[in-house]
C-alpha cells in the first residue's frame, strides 16, 4: 500500500469528522442560545435551573457523557452511533455554548433595552431586534474557539465505532505497523479544519464587525 | 382654556428607604415646554422615568391626555409609543446606521411597510438636519449628531409628548449648540416637552414655564421671567445664581 493510499483511507473519515461538527455545532448553538436567553432574562428560579445544566454538562469529562448520552438514548430509540454520538456531543456544546451567549447578553449595556422600550417596542422585541444583534457579534470570538473544541471533540464518537478520522487513522495503523505516521496524518487533517474554521469565523467576524471611526 | 396633556398627582418614588420624590403634581399642557431643573440627585431623571413608565411609581397617578396610565393593566408598550424619550447618552441603537435607529419603532412597533418607514425616518433626519448622514452608523457619528439622531428616532413616532433628560450634559461645549437648536426649533412648531436640563439660557428663551426641584419637592415653578428675576425663595435664587455663574463660564471658555 503506498502513502497515497494510506492517507487518503484516513483523510475519507473527514466526511464524518465535519458531519459529526455540523451537527453537534448548530444543534449546541440553538440549544446554548434558548438557554441563554431564559438565563438572563427568565427570571430567578429558571437562572437558577440553567446555572445546575451549565454546571452538571460542563463538570463531566465529554466522553463519559458521550457513553451515558449514547446508552441512554439508543435504549429508548432506535439512533445509529453517527447521530447519537453527534447530538450527545451537541448537548455537551449547549452547555459551553449556553455561557458565550450569555455572556455577550450581558456584555450589550442594559441601557440599549430601556432605549428600545422607550421607542415602544416590547420586552420580546428589544431583545430580539436591539439586543440580538449587538450580543451575536460579542459571540463570535469566544465562539470560535468552541467551534475548535467541537471539531476536535468530534473524535471523541470513534470510542462508538463511527469510522471518523482517528478511528481510520488507529485501524490503518494497526494493519501497517505504522501508527507514529498514522496518527501524525489525523493530526494534521484535524489542524488543517480547526484552522479553516477559524479563518472563516475571523472573516466573518470582521465582516459583521459594525463602523465607526478610529 | 390651555389642554393638559400631562397630569402628574401626588407621585412618589422610593427606593427602599430612600425617598426620591414624593407628593409631586405637575401639569404639562399641549405646546408647552416645561423646563426642569435642580440639583443632581433630586429626582429628575427619575421623574421623566416614571412618566414614560420605564419606573414604576410607588404612589399617585399620571395621565396622558384623558388616560391613566399608571393604572393596572396599562398596557405599557402602546404607552410609550406615544411619548418620546431623549437620553443624556443618546442610547442609539448600535448596530443600526441612523436611519436604522429611526425605522426601527416605524416597522416594528407601527408596523409601517419598509418603504413608508424609510420615507418617514429621512423626513425625521432632514427635520434634525441629518438627512445626508442616515447611513452612518453611532459610531461614525459627533455626540451632537447621534443626538440629533435620538431626537428623529423619538420623533418618528410622533409622540404626544417629548421628554428629554439632560439632552446636552454629556457633550462637547461646542456640540451643545446644534442639540438645542433642533429642540428649540420644536418648541416653536408646538410640540409639547418635559425638558431636564442645566442649560439655563435654553431655559431663559424658550421655556413657558421652569420647575425647580430639590431633595425630591418642587420648591418653585413659574415663568422664566418670575424665576429668573424675581423668584419667591432664597433657595431658588441662589441656585439659579449658581447655575448661570458655571454655565456661563463653560460658555465663555468654549469661544
């Protein structure tokens, strides 16, 4: 088997590497993001609720939730390990994601609320159309170092059998006895994703990025 | 017989046992502008803040025109359509360029067509002399202009009422001039405000009636010419001696 070969066995387990992120990513930011906002603006008693979520998901090791998650739910129904192992991965996420939201909730000035109440809009709508907008922006760089988090956690469902990147990389490294050049080959695919990401999110972030003069 | 607009009774405010106001009444009527003014600390802020309902009041009643509005089940959002609010810190939105700040409550509060609110929000721009800075964002804009911008977005919706508190405190000497102009220029159109300021000449010129308070009374209130020439109190004096000493220092120095 030559090295094109090699490589390309374990860089065809990126299909599932993305398809795992895209999941597990989008499915924690609505999640992370419902929370966040009964969070800050739900009161003392669902503040309270979100605090002991935030604290349970993120005191856990991902992949011991990954196996709990995993169990639990393919007892009940009938989820292949892709799916399952992606949304366990996503509820993981919410968690994390859940206190970026937050935070950039809290970091839009209160005052922009009350000026927005004042033009006669209600509570629903400041928040959606003053608030939102401004906090989406504050997200985005602690929320793409999440998304670097999430990529490389994704790695976590080939403990469930999903044939991504690493688990090609141990697998054709066992039957060639080349596991330094396999594991060095996932490295680099898992490099090259986060970096991808994280290009794009600067892109997008100074896209959005609101003008004012220096 | 002069319409009140504005019927403030028997208000007070607490915090705890912190005692804002209490026992206030005023009255606004249609096209008047009522200038407050006081020490910091008095209450002023707060006062403008219950009458947009943005505070709650502990006791007495306000009216806009022949509505209770501090009565149970007011339903607060259709209230403050109806009064316009100006904020020291201007408060624009700031993701949105200033037609943006303007449209927002014309398409999502009075529900007007995107093309009606923009037409609406560059008449309120041309009005605070702005038009051709609607797609400016805050921050592109001077202290005075994202003003101008707050008083066009508070315009927009064409208010019964106009509170405006401490419009120029927070702006440049050389920026205050342009703020009060607009708001002088309102004045003489007919619109009615509740002006909370420390600018005494503004005061002087186009008040109908001045309102000083302290330590959460109205010690005083009456025409410009009554307060500023021959007021009633010692204390109402003395304060207004104070005021036009610093002010009009401020001013000198900003020639």
């Amino acid at each position: 088997m030559d090295f094109g070969q090699f490589l390309s066995y374990i860089a065809s387990g990126t299909v599932y590497t993305v398809g795992v992120t895209l999941i597990a990513l989008p499915a924690g930011l609505l999640i992370g993001t419902i929370l966040a906002l009964f969070y800050v603006y739900g009161g003392k008693a669902a503040a309270r609720v979100m605090n002991l979520y935030s604290t349970i998901f993120r005191g856990i090791p991902p992949v011991v939730l990954l196996f709990i998650l995993f169990f639990a739910v393919s007892k009940g129904i009938n989820l292949s390990a892709f799916w399952a192992g992606s949304l366990s991965l996503g509820v993981v996420s919410s968690a994390y994601q859940m206190e970026i939201v937050r935070g950039a909730l809290l970091s839009v000035s209160g005052d922009q609320l009350m000026a927005a109440r004042a033009v006669g809009l209600s509570r629903m709508q400041a928040i959606r159309y003053v608030v939102l907008p401004q906090a989406v922006r504050l997200a985005i760089p602690p929320w793409s170092n999440e998304a670097a988090i999430v990529i490389k956690d994704s790695s976590l469902v080939y403990a469930l059998g999903v044939p991504e990147i690493l688990r090609r990389a141990q697998l054709i490294g066992a039957s060639s006895q080349q596991y330094l050049l396999a594991y060095l080959s996932a490295a680099v695919i898992y490099f090259l994703l986060v970096s991808l990401t994280t290009r794009m999110l600067n892109h997008l972030e100074q896209k959005l990025s609101i003008p004012s003069n220096p | 017989m002069p319409k009140p607009i504005l019927t403030i009774k028997n208000l007070t405010k607490t915090y705890g046992q912190n005692v804002i106001f209490q026992n206030l009444d005023l009255t606004v009527n249609e096209g008047d502008t009522i200038v407050i003014i006081g020490p910091s600390g008095t209450g002023k802020s707060t006062l403008l803040r219950c009458v947009n309902l943005l505070t709650r009041p502990n006791e007495g009643q306000i009216w806009l025109d022949d509505l209770e509005i501090t009565a149970k089940g007011t339903d607060e959002d259709q209230v403050r359509q109806h009064i316009g609010m100006v904020f020291q810190n201007f408060l624009l939105f700031n993701h949105l360029t200033a037609l943006g700040n303007v449209k927002l409550g014309l398409t999502r509060v009075k529900h007007l067509s995107d093309e009606e609110a923009t037409e609406k929000a560059l008449h309120e721009l041309s009005r605070v002399g702005l038009a051709d800075r609607a797609d400016h964002y805050p921050g592109q804009l001077s202290g005075g202009q994202q003003q101008r911008v707050g008083i066009a977005r508070a315009l927009a919706m064409d208010p019964r009422v106009m509170l405006f508190d401490e419009p120029t405190s927070a702006l440049d000497p050389e920026l205050i001039g342009e703020v009060l102009e607009v708001m002088r220029k309102l004045a003489l159109d007919g619109m009615t405000m509740l002006v909370v300021t420390h600018e005494m000449g503004f005061a002087r010129e186009v008040a109908d009636r001045i309102v000083f308070m302290e330590k959460g009374y109205i010690v005083e209130e009456g025409s410009p010419d009554e307060m500023f020439n021959h007021p009633k109190f010692d204390r109402t004096r003395e304060f207004l001696w104070k005021i036009t000493e610093l002010y009009g220092k401020k001013e000198k120095e900003a020639e």
